[in-house]
C-alpha cells in the first residue's frame, strides 16, 4: 500500500508543477479516484510522466462530453 500511495502522490507532484492553480484540486481528485483501483504492480511498471499523462488525456476527454452524449476514444 505503501508504494501505491507514493505514484499516486508523485502523480499529484506532477499534478502541482504542470496544471494551473485554478483548476489543480480538481484534477488532483481525478487522478487519485482514476488509479484508486490500479494495482501497485501496474503502477510501479509505468514511468509517472506517462500516468500523469493517460489521466490527463481521459480528464480532457470527460471534459468535452456533452451531457447525454458518450465520448469514446479508440
């Protein structure tokens, strides 16, 4: 448990140095509910950068659906 806590607070490292003040605890909460159920294996495996990245990618993508519409990405 130990280790997943610290991706997930690398994750939220990133989260503070890259994303604007105002939109930073929303993202933060993302990130921590988007990889809550995510292994610790699979998270040791992958470079934070590229966590941080996917979340950022599906946080965008959920943010430009409009309501009653699916949004997929394939």
């Amino acid at each position: 448990m130990q280790q997943h806590q610290r991706v997930i607070e690398r994750l939220l490292e990133l989260v503070n140095e890259q994303v604007a003040e105002d939109e930073r605890q929303l993202l933060c909460d993302f990130v921590s509910h988007y990889y809550a159920g995510t292994s610790t294996a699979d998270l040791a495996e992958r470079d934070p950068a590229n966590l941080y990245g996917a979340a950022l990618a599906h946080f965008n993508l959920l943010r430009r659906r409009q309501r009653g519409t699916p949004k997929l990405h394939i």
